[in-house]
C-alpha cells in the first residue's frame, strides 16, 4: 500500500510557505500544521509572563507544556511574537521538545503538509515531497507589510526589512536544526509570483511525486 502523503514546505520568513501550504493541504484533502505557531506559542508564553527571551530553562517548560490544539490566537501572529519565537527556536530543549508532536502529526492516516524551517531536515527527513520556498528579502518584506497593515498593525517598511534581515540571519545561522534546504528539496523561488502562479507550481511539483507513487497497473 502507498504511505500517506506527507509535504514538507521550508523556507525564511515572508517566502509565502504559509499560504501554499494551506491551499496545498485543501486541494489534496491533507491536515496543515503551521510549526512556526508552536515557537510563537512558546515565545508568547514567555513574553505574558513578563520572563526574559533569553531564559532558556522557562522556554523550554513552556515548550513542554505546549497543546497543539490551543495554537489559534491572533496574537501569535504578530511581530513581537515572531521575532521571540526566532530566540527561543534556538535552544535545542525547546526544538526536542516539540519535536514528537509534529512527528505525530506527520504520520496521521491521511497524510499532512507541515510548513516551518527545518521539515524536511529534521522533522520529516522522509516526507515524499519536499519544497523549499524562497524570495527576495524586499519583496518579502513587501509582503510582510501588507499583511501587517490590514491586520492594523503599523510598521514601517524599513522596519519589517530589517526584522527580515535579522530573522534570516538567526534562522539560518543557528547551531541546531538550521534554515537549510534538504539536498533533496526542491527550490521554489516566489519572488515575482503572484499566490496562484506559486500554487500551480507547487501543485506540479507534488503532482510529479505522486505520479511516481501511484501503484503501477
Ligand atoms: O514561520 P514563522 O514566521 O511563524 O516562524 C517564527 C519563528 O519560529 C522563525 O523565525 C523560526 C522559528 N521556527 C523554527 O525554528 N522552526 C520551524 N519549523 C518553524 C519556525
């Protein structure tokens, strides 16, 4: 029997990993986890408690105690919480401790597509589909700014370029599981693609794969 499909989508902030990876998770009937709301989760944990970012022992009982299914406030989705969840995703007790739920939720009967920095590395070393999303860090920044305009937060573009910037460096220049593509990833630059021409391209590079998987005559 074929496994389920599982689909792992990285890239750095902004690429649009976020939007493909829903819309992927509707076209072929798969459950959507966005990891990236469990190091929001436990960076916001730390910042209502009023506990410095740099309290790693905190960050890591905050990651222990962690539900998945609480990870639906609007409150994640800001910057602050971005940005602390970029410090606290470097400390390796906190990425071990979340590490057994996204792998169960990988291996559901139905399959899944899991977008974050380091799927198809760590997390999912065998998904059948892996897609790596970049773009280029103004338009990104671009992006990011729209989007946090009509939620009403104001920030200027300067600022949200350099909270890119910042982010990327950290992401990608951290000692445990790394911003990387996996050698067997495929690049899906979406810089001068609009949301539907990037969706079309992903849907093609997942139709390639299950192609390959379907059971022969
Ligand atoms: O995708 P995002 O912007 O919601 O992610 C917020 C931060 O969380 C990101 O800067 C790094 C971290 N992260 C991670 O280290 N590993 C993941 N799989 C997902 C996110």
């Amino acid at each position: 029997m074929t496994p389920p499909l599982v689909v792992a989508i990285d890239g750095p902030a902004g690429a649009g990993k976020g939007t493909l990876a829903k819309r992927l998770a509707a076209h072929y009937g798969l459950a959507h986890l966005d990891t990236g709301l469990l190091y929001r989760a436990v960076g916001r944990a730390l910042l209502d408690a009023g506990l410095p970012l740099e309290d790693a022992d905190a960050a890591h009982a905050a990651a222990l105690s962690l539900d998945l299914g609480s990870l639906s406030s609007e409150r994640l989705r800001d910057r602050g919480a971005g940005e602390a969840a970029s410090i606290v995703s470097a400390y390796p007790a906190v990425r071990a401790a979340l590490l057994d739920q996204q792998r169960c939720f990988a291996a559901r009967a139905g399959g899944a597509v899991l977008d974050g920095r380091d799927i198809g590395t760590v997390v999912c070393p065998d998904a059948s589909v892996k897609i790596y999303v970049v773009a280029s860090a103004e338009e990104r920044a671009r992006r990011r700014h729209a989007e946090l305009a009509q939620a009403g937060e104001a920030a200027s573009f300067a600022d949200i370029l350099a909270d890119i910037l910042k982010r990327d460096e950290r992401d990608m220049n951290r000692a445990s599981a790394p911003l990387k593509p996996a050698d067997d990833a495929v690049i899906l630059d979406t810089t001068a693609l609009d949301p539907d021409a990037a969706f079309a391209k992903a849907c093609a590079i997942v139709d390639a794969v299950a192609a390959d998987r379907a059971p022969g005559p």
